[in-house]
C-alpha cells in the first residue's frame, strides 16, 4: 500500500488519543494514592485495590472490546470508550467515600481497555506495511504523553495548591488536590469523543461487513485507486480463506494452527507487565519517597519518570521498522533486568539510622518523645525500621509520616535509585511498551483479530491488575529489594522466551504474516 501520510497519519493520531486518556488514566493516581490512603484510612490492600480496579475493569472491556469492535465497528466502540472516560473522570473527583471512587475507577477501567484494545487494531487496518510499526506506536506514544501529563499536572497541583492565593483557596486546591488530579481528564475525554467524528470506519472491518464500496472509497483515500484494489483482493482472498477453513472465531483461536501465534502473544502480553512497569508508573512517588527524597522532590522525580519514557518511546518509533521487533526486545528486555536488579541492589544497601539532630528537625505533629528510643539505633532494612516507628507511633501516625521519617533516617545512594528508576523506564520505552502493541496487530488473521486480541489483552490487563493490587503489600512485606528482585528474575526469563519464540514481523503484509505463522 502506497503511503498517503496526511490522511494516514491525521487519522492514526486521533484514534491514538485513547491511548492518551489511558495512560493519563492509569497513572494520575500515582499522585493520589498518599492523599487517599490516608483520608480514607486504607490498608495496603485496599490501596493496591483503589489502583489495581482500573486494570480489573479493563481486563473485562478487553475480552468484551474485541467483539463488541467486531459487531457494531471499530469507530463507535471507540466512542463509547471516550464517554466512559469522562463520566470516570467526573465520579472520581466528586467521590465522596472509598467505595464510590472504586466505582468511578472501575468505570474509566472499561473505558481503558476498549481503547487499549481497539486503537492500535484499527491503525494496523489502514496501515500500509512498511509504516505500520511506526503508525502503530502513535497509540504507545499518546499513552506516554498521558502518562507524562498525569505526573507533570499531579506536581503542579500540588505546587499550586501551596500559594497563597485567593483563587488557590477559592478553588480549594490544598485541600481538594487528589480531586482535581482526578477530574482533569474530563477535558481530553470530551476532546477525543467529538474528534472521532473526523475518522472513517476501519476499510477492514467493512469488508468483514460486506460493505466493499465503502471499504474501496476509504482504501482509495488512503492509498490510491490502483493500490486500493489490490487491497481489496488481498483482504477479500484472506477473509474467504479462513470462512472454508474455520468455524467460530473462539473454535478458530484455540485451534491447533493457532498455537504458535497464540503462545507468542500470551508471552509478550504477560512479560510486558510481570517485570513491574505499572509498579513504578502507578506509585512512582511512593517509590522515590522511599528512597528519602520527601514528597515534592518526588513528585517532581515522578516527572522524570514520564519524560524519560516520552524520550524513549520516540527513540523506539523511529526504529522499530529500521531494526525490527525482535531485536528492540532482546535489548530492552536485558535492560530491564538489569536495571531492576540494580535497584535491588540499591534499596539493600540502604541503612536507616533516626539521629537527634534529624529528630529535631521533624514536623511538629510527630512525636519526638514516643520515637527518642529509636535514635542512633541503625536498622538494616526498610521493613526493620517501618516496623520499628509503627510500633513507636502507631499505625495511622506513622503512615502519615512515613515520607518523612524515612527522609529523615536513610542512608543511601539515591542517584543510584533514581539511574535504576529512569534506566528501567527507558529500556522498557524502548522495546516492550510499543513494541507488544504492534506485535499484537500483526501476529493475528483478519478474523480473529477482535477476539485474539482481545484474550492476549484480557491476559496482558489482567497480570497489570496482579501487579499493581500486590505492590504495596510486597514493599510492606518483601521490601524494596525483594520486590525489585522478584521482577528482575521475570524480565530475565522473559529475555530466554522472546529469543526463543519470537519471529520478525516488520515489512510483511498482515495476509503475508498470517500465511507465515498460522500453521497447517
């Protein structure tokens, strides 16, 4: 297909602003989890719950996006995807108890993952090949963007919410801050709604529909008349293939030609997730307070965070249709392990030692009485001395607190935790993130796409919710170092299984790809 790239990319870009509203979505409450935990008075389950809902939502909007995509068309399910992210939006900022903002989180889930699902899939449908990585990873870049937003207007609430201002406390910014991190995502939510107007339905789909006038109108504005054409005979001769040769579309995803393409995207799905990505973007702050910085520093590290991944994600668009998949992988991957093996390192080679002049220099609601017997006793781990000042304090004190006198009493290199934080983030940026989104896209024949990738997402979404809902039970009872280990050691497992398994796909048409991975 010849590339026409103002109609392509225009159309790309637009259906891609899903993944903005996702990664906005997923990762603003990385600034709201200390606010809410304590407010609500939340365990360490409760909170990886307030997190890991979306993605328990999401993994049941992917099984059901694929579908749904397949029945009434990519467009409109994508629709329904941006009105479900401003009424989450919405309901979350005005949450007036724990359950209801469960709820409001569980809503912007669906949301999340009918457009995790279905925006990469109608890209890779009107994508000529030899840009279709490139096309594809729009979705991953906006999800990015998203996520680098979220940190970066989390940092300025919180900043403007300290003015002494008359609109700051009229609009109560200090006191409502979590609700306004929240409720920013109406605006982009409305935006992407009334700009999916401006697209056409896939030129697939409508094939799969029967409708090949409008299929042949929409591939002549992407790609010419005469390319148009040979368009319509190459999907027209794959679709009556697969009728001859499978039933259902679930009876054909599990049958024996299949296997190979289904093992490759359950692997890539479980290892995008299992070496703890959503971990370090959803708690992001959390995780550098842990390294003693305090709460602004952190927040404004966060921030790092999301430029980083911007920076890498681009590097990664520019070349994964120059260097392939697959080598993007194998070099991100052993990335990854090593930098969370870094950052085990790290965090166990911290000390926490509370010194008189760091007792005095604590807020004046902490209680420099009860925590005296602490002073100039040194605890080898982060577990140890969370232990020890609950014990002192109790738990509600010592949880609001807990940033502080961690700043107060630890002895670690925090460049080293920051290098293994950012280092991480790039390797993953620059390989699984986007590249699992186009993989996806091409592994799976034109009738079943909708419902393989829906399952490979349902998997994929439902490893994130796992991850997510245990992290602050694992920091609470593994600790930094074994959390980060554990994720290290998958990543390394993962790196065997991709060098094993995984083909190249990039330059190949998908009716190519699909004569060469589904096997008789």
């Amino acid at each position: 297909m010849a590339f026409s790239s103002l109609q392509t990319v225009r159309t790309a870009l637009i259906v891609a602003l899903g993944g903005f509203l996702m990664g906005f979505d997923a990762s603003v409450i990385s600034g709201v989890v200390g606010f809410i935990e304590v407010e609500f008075a939340l365990s360490k389950l409760e909170l990886g719950w307030s997190v890991a809902s979306l993605a328990l939502a999401a993994s049941v909007a992917m099984m059901l996006a694929g579908p749904l995509s397949d029945r009434i068309g990519r467009k409109p399910t994508l629709s329904i995807a941006a009105l479900l992210f401003a009424v989450s939006a919405v309901l979350s900022a005005l949450a007036p108890s724990f359950p209801m903002l469960v709820i409001a989180r569980i809503i912007g889930g669906f949301g999340v993952g009918m457009a995790l699902i279905i925006a990469p899939m109608y890209i890779a449908e009107i994508a000529p090949p030899a840009e279709r990585g490139r096309l594809v990873s729009f979705n991953q870049l906006n999800i990015v963007l998203g996520i680098s937003v979220a940190f970066f207007s989390n940092y300025l609430i919180i900043k403007l919410g300290q003015l002494d201002a008359g609109w700051v406390s009229a609009l109560r910014l200090e006191a409502w801050n979590w609700r306004w991190m929240l409720g920013l995502e109406t605006l982009p939510a409305l935006l992407y709604f009334f700009c999916l107007y401006l697209v056409p339905e896939s030129p697939r789909w409508l094939l799969m529909q029967g409708r090949e006038e409008e299929a042949r109108q929409i591939f002549s504005r992407i790609a010419g008349a005469e390319q148009a054409e040979a368009e319509l005979r190459a999907v027209n001769a794959s679709l009556a293939e697969q009728q001859q040769t499978t039933g259902g579309t679930l009876t054909a995803l599990f049958s024996r030609p299949m296997r190979l393409v289904l093992m490759i995207g359950l692997t890539v799905a479980v290892l995008q997730q299992i070496t703890g990505i959503n971990s370090v973007f959803f708690y992001a702050p959390m995780i550098f307070e842990q390294s003693g910085i305090g709460t602004d520093a952190a927040f404004m590290q966060a921030i790092l965070v999301g430029l980083t991944n911007l920076v890498f994600t681009l590097v990664a668009m520019a070349l994964i249709d120059r260097v392939g998949r697959k080598p993007l992988l194998l070099f991100g991957v052993s990335g990854i392990a090593f930098f969370m093996l870094l950052l085990s390192w790290g965090f166990n080679e911290a000390r926490y030692l509370l010194s008189a002049e760091a007792l005095a220099g604590l807020p004046e609601a902490v209680s420099r009485e009860q925590l005296l017997p602490l002073v100039g006793v040194t605890f080898a781990s982060d577990l140890e001395f969370i232990q020890a000042i609950t014990a002192q304090l109790g738990a509600t004190s010592a949880l609001t607190y807990e940033a502080e006198l961690i700043a107060a009493a630890i002895v670690i290199q925090p460049m080293v935790i920051l290098f293994g934080i950012l280092g991480f983030v790039a390797c993953f940026a620059l390989s699984v993130g986007p590249v699992m989104w186009v993989l996806f896209s091409e592994l799976f024949p034109n009738r079943v796409r909708g419902i393989a990738i829906s399952f490979v997402g349902l998997v994929n979404s439902g490893v994130s919710f796992l991850v997510q809902l245990l992290f602050p039970w694992q920091l609470a009872n593994l600790g930094n170092a074994g959390t980060f280990f554990l994720y290290g050691i998958f990543a390394a497992v993962g790196l065997l299984l991709i060098a094993r398994l995984l083909p190249e796909t990039r330059g190949r048409s998908l009716e190519e790809l699909e004569k060469q991975l589904v096997q008789a």
